[in-house]
C-alpha cells in the first residue's frame, strides 16, 4: 500500500477551478488541503465546491495578504509533499 501524500492547492488566479481539482483530489484518499489567496468569490460554483470539501472535510485556509500571509503560506509547503498553484 502506498503512503498517503499530503497536497495543498493554493487557489490564486482561478479559485474555482483550484476547488473543483481539490474536490478530485480528494478521491485519490491522499491529504488534501486548500490554501486561498485573499477571499474566495461569492456564487452558486463556489458554494456547490464548498459543499463537496466540507463533506471530504478538507481544511481551507483564507490567507489575507495583509498579514504575515507569505510566511503562513511558505510553511504550508513545507509541510506538503505535493503543492499544485492554479
């Protein structure tokens, strides 16, 4: 059996689609984690991903730029085996 892998998507530019990969992800039964620049927009797509990463209980983290978002962020992927940027 393979050991489970940790992944954190980190949803800059396209958010939704940074959750629907997370929403895949989550079928692999690896750690998945999602880390989002700034809030997520508002929105029936936004609202259905939620729902599915709720129900997978995959954590989502709001960094807010104004704070020490980047040094948050920097130990997040260290802390990862896998980090994908959408």
């Amino acid at each position: 059996m393979a050991e489970q892998k940790r992944i954190l998507m980190l949803a800059l530019d396209k958010q939704v689609e940074a959750l629907r990969m997370a929403s895949g992800l989550t079928l692999l039964d690896d750690a998945v984690s999602i880390a989002t620049w700034g809030k997520l927009p508002e929105g029936d797509d936004v609202a259905e991903q939620m729902e599915a990463l709720e129900f997978s209980e995959v954590p989502v983290v709001a960094l807010d730029p104004a704070t020490d978002a980047l040094a948050v962020l920097a130990r997040q992927i260290v802390n990862n085996d896998v980090v994908f940027c959408v």
